[in-house]
C-alpha cells in the first residue's frame, strides 16, 4: 500500500502545539542555559520560524543487543505540516546527561508518519542509558534502556505483557511494571492494540473512563491504523512502562484483526473491506512505523535475542506469516453428534502449519546453536494440551446443549460419592471424550506443536514457553504425544482485556479455576479472572514465574499484588516439571 505523502490530521496525532508563552520561555531557559556553559539538547540552534513540535506520544528503546539498542520517539507537527523535521538524538551513561556517548541526527518524515527510529551503535553490554529527542525548541523526556550482557550471567528479569485493550480500562498494569528498576527488559506477546469500533469489544466503561476509541469505525487503513498506534501511545501508563526498559515485542492478530491467518481474518470480510493483504500491510507498516523494532522485512517479526550464556529468547510468530486458517468447531458438530475422527485427523493433519516451514526451521537451527541453560520461546498463543470434556466446549458453544464447568464438577463428585445415582443422561455425559478448548492455539495445529518439542527433546533443552493471547493466566506442563516430559508453559493473563469472567460470568472464579486444574492434567495453575503481567527470573538452576495482578483497571487507584510464584529446575530430572518456588 502506498503511503499518503500528507496524513490525515486527527485529534491525537496533531493536537493543538503549545503556545506561543511557553515558546518563548523554553528559548529563554536555553539561552540561559548557554551561559552557564551547560547546554542541554533541546537548546541547540533553531528560530522564530520554525514550526511548533512537540513530543506527545513519549519515546521508547527497544531490540537491544549487547552493543546497541534501537531508539523511537514521534514527533507532532503542526497540522497541515507535510515537510521533513529534523531531529537529535543523545545517549549517555548517566541521568544528567553530563557524559554523553553516543548522538546523533535523524528526520522524520510525513512518509513514517513522523516517526524516528534510530540503532544506537558501539554501546557496552549490560549498560543502563539514559536517551532523549530534540526537534526544533521541543525537547523530548529521558527514559532509561540498556543493552544484554554477554559471558557469564547470573540473572535475567523480564516482565511479560498481553492483550492491552484501551477501551477496557486503565493501563495500571503497564504503571505498576514501570515502577521496577530491576527489569532486563520487557517482553510484548501481543495484542498491543485492538482493531475494533468504538463500543465494540469490551468498551462498557469507555465513554466513562474517556477511553473512546479512535479512530470511531474499525480500523482498516495505513491513517486508521497510525491513528489508533498514536491514541494508546498517549496513554501514560504505556509511555511510563517504555521509559523505563527496552520492550521486545511481537505481534498477535488484533494489531491487524481477530484471529488472523497468513491470508484472511475471522474479522475481516473482503466483499465490504477489501483485500486483506492491503489490510495486513497497512497494520504491519504501521506496527513498524510505532513500535521500537529492528526490522529488515515489514512482513517479518521474528528473531533472537541472547542474555549471555544464560537464557536465549526466541520471538516467535505464531499468526501472520504461516498460520493456516484455524479449524471451526461447527464443522464437526453432526445431527449424529461430534465428528471425533474427522477432527482428530483435521487438528493432527501432518501439514498443517502454525509457524510456516522457514521459520520452523529457523527456530531448530537457532535452538541447536544455542548454549544457553534456557531456551525460552516469547509467543503468543497457549502451547499446552487443553482438553476438557466434550460438554462443556459445547455449552460454550450452544448454550443449553452441554453443561457448564460447575455442573460438570457437581456430575464428576456424585459418581465418586454415590455411582448408583447417576442418571442415564449423566453417564452420557461422563462417556464423552475430552477435547481442546481452544483450535486457535497450538491445540488446533498439533503436528506443529510435536515438531517443536521434539526438537527441544532431542537437543536435549530446558524449554520454557511464555503465552499471551486468552487473556488469563495458565501454568503447563509440556509433555510430547509419547508422555515424555520436554519443558513448560508460563503464560501472562492481559493488562486489560476481560478473561473468563466475561464469558463465563455464572461461574465463581476461585472454583473454576479449581475445575480446570482437576479437568487438566497439564495444568498446574490458572487464574481466569484478573489483570496483570508476569515477572519471570532465571538463573542457572531454575527459572521462575510470579504472577502480579492489580485490583481494578477502572480506576487510576489500585493495589498490586503477587498471587503465585511457580519455577521449573535446569537439568533433565526437572525438566517439563513445574514445582512451588
């Protein structure tokens, strides 16, 4: 898709610039600065005909490696404002900015929006930097980054992220990461953004919260796309959260639409919305174009990113470049009932793909080259075996067909208290084979999944899996299809978009919770009912997760809270094991 050489003003992007008061008091600041000997960046040169900029929408770092870092920031121009705007940039190893090490210059253009990215080059390895932006007489905030270690590490923290829905609520969750200072980096699994309409999906409180979504209509252009990029980059729980730490992010469907395939879309119709692959490649530039990433190609997203001798993380793409489309449960859903056979060979399906044979390939190659203790795959969708009994999926289904996950329960106690008492229709459903919950996820392309940890197995990896996308939390244990242990699963509920509780609101969180532990034996924790991130920590023996919640997304006050801390052991005799930490 070609980009529009002048874009479309709106309300977010190209606010009004600040007047000419404040103007005139940052030159003289700068002026007096100068006499000082002390000259700060947002000082040097400029006039009284250059155009009012400001930085509205915060900087960010992102991709670090151990000698460099990639640096983004936005610039606001006037509206109307097409022409190039020059932009510094400096990085230094200390908060006053005193020692400076590295700086240079950059342009944003009307062609990216005007953004900048910039890769600060020759840095140490685990450093902290402090960076900041100038344009003309405005002058950016400083944020910290800093770069990986290399040899020998002890430790490595990463705060885990997914499924930040603006309408939903505050972004409290990203508030309460970003008072850390003891963060490597972050990790975005996705879904930094939604695709939908105003008083679409989960936007209840929006209009009360001044969360209206913008553009109004669902997003479909390269402008519609930049406009919703700059409304959460506004938000200052998000910018707080990227001026504290590198983010290493990757995208999941709804930065583009809803359960999104390598040539289609569950929420995208071509007869009124045109071709999908000028959908997807307005989303992607536009991702590139708002987000602190190093790419090469627009289209790819995945790539590694190595702390030392200890960890090595692989970004994976689990829903754009070679998903096939997911299978539908109504399709094996007969007037003579549930089409087991035909299902087991549609989700097992030999050629089936998540990933796409490139990047699997890339993946085996990166892990078998690796030494790190862990190998640890930064994705979006839920690797582990979900099975639950055939009705209850169907109640979620066909409300009134099946039961619910309480009933279930009630039907399980009363066989194993008084079998004599269960009714004909009762021992139906008790006879009913247990299947995924979830065909979006690795449950609905098995023979990919079996393809991943047969490589884990077979060099012999500690894997660690983290999973965004559900919007709950969940601890698996991952077992290949011959029972053999290979690694686990660590996955992160959302920063605010609702989890079972919203779909399942008849249901008493503490006790389905409970259920699905029972129902699953994978499972060795869940929570379907709160938002939060998950802080993981690894060393040479162990890798651990501690799932932090907040108490509320609908008001700036809010408590945080540490609910459950799990870890698995190095080695072969922990390995696939999840033990209390």
């Amino acid at each position: 898709m070609k980009t529009p050489v002048r874009p479309t003003p709106h309300p977010i992007r190209d606010a009004a610039p600040a007047d000419e008061s404040r103007r005139v008091f940052v030159r003289q600041l700068a002026l007096g600065a100068t006499a000082l000997g002390t000259l700060p960046l947002a000082a040097c040169g400029g006039s009284d005909n250059d155009p009012e900029v400001r930085f509205a929408h915060g900087v960010a770092s992102g991709d670090p490696l151990a000698d460099r870092v990639v640096l983004w920031t936005r610039v606001t121009p006037p509206a109307g404002h097409t022409a190039d705007i020059p932009v510094q940039w400096e990085l230094a190893s200390d908060a006053a900015f005193t020692t400076v090490v590295a700086k240079g210059q950059a342009t944003a253009t009307a062609a990216k929006d005007f953004t900048v990215k910039v890769d600060a080059t020759g840095l140490k390895p685990v450093t902290a930097y402090h960076y900041r932006f100038k344009a003309y007489a405005a002058q950016s905030a400083a944020a910290r980054t800093r770069t990986l270690p290399t040899g020998s590490v002890a430790q490595v923290k990463l705060a885990v992220f997914s499924c930040a829905n603006y309408p939903a609520g505050y972004f409290n969750v990203y508030a309460e990461a970003a008072r850390r200072n003891d963060l490597d980096a972050t990790v975005h699994l996705g879904d930094y953004l939604y695709e939908y309409p105003r008083g679409g999906y989960a936007s209840a409180n929006a209009e009360q919260l001044g969360r209206l979504s913008l553009p109004a209509t669902e997003i479909l252009t390269l402008a519609d796309y930049r406009m919703r990029h700059a409304q959460y980059k506004t938000d200052p729980d998000l910018q707080a959260l990227h001026a504290a730490a590198p983010m290493i992010a990757v995208w999941d469907d709804h930065e583009i639409a809803n359960d999104t395939w390598a040539t289609g879309a569950e929420n995208h119709q071509s007869a009124i919305e045109g071709s999908f692959a000028a959908r997807k490649a307005a989303a992607l530039q536009a991702y590139h174009e708002w987000m602190p990433t190093r790419n090469a190609q627009p289209d790819l997203i995945y790539r590694s990113f190595n702390f030392g001798n200890l960890l090595a993380l692989h970004m994976l793409d689990t829903r754009v470049v070679g998903r096939d489309e997911p299978a539908d449960y109504t399709r094996f859903f007969t007037a003579s009932g549930f089409d087991a056979a035909g299902f087991t060979a549609a989700v097992g399906a030999p050629a089936r793909q998540l990933m796409g044979g490139t990047q699997t390939q890339w993946l085996q190659q990166q892990m078998a080259a690796s030494t790190a203790t862990w190998q640890v795959l930064g994705q979006q969708v839920l690797m582990g075996r979900m099975n639950i009994p055939a009705p209850i999926l169907v109640e979620t289904i066909q409300p009134g067909a099946g039961v619910t996950v309480s009933q279930y329960a009630a039907i399980v106690a009363k066989a194993q208290t008084a079998p004599a008492t269960l009714t004909a229709a009762e021992k139906a459903i008790l006879a009913q084979h247990s299947i995924p919950y979830n065909l979006d996820a690795w449950d609905g392309y098995q023979a990919a999944r079996e393809t991943v940890l047969g490589t884990a197995r077979s060099l012999g990896k500690n894997l660690v899996v983290l999973s965004g996308d559900t919007h709950n939390a969940w601890a698996n244990e991952l077992a290949d299809m011959g029972g053999n242990a290979v690694g686990v699963e660590f996955a992160t509920s959302s920063v605010s978009s609702p989890g079972f509780e919203e779909y399942l609101p008849k249901e008493n969180p503490a006790m389905l919770a409970g259920a699905l532990q029972q129902l699953i034996a994978p499972l060795k924790y869940c929570d379907t009912s709160r938002r939060g991130y998950m802080l993981v920590t690894a060393n040479a023996s162990e890798c651990r997760a501690d799932w932090v919640y907040v108490s509320t997304i609908t008001s700036r006050t809010y408590t945080a809270s540490t609910d459950k801390s799990l870890k698995v052991l190095a080695g072969v005799s922990g390995r696939g094991r999840i033990v209390a930490a």
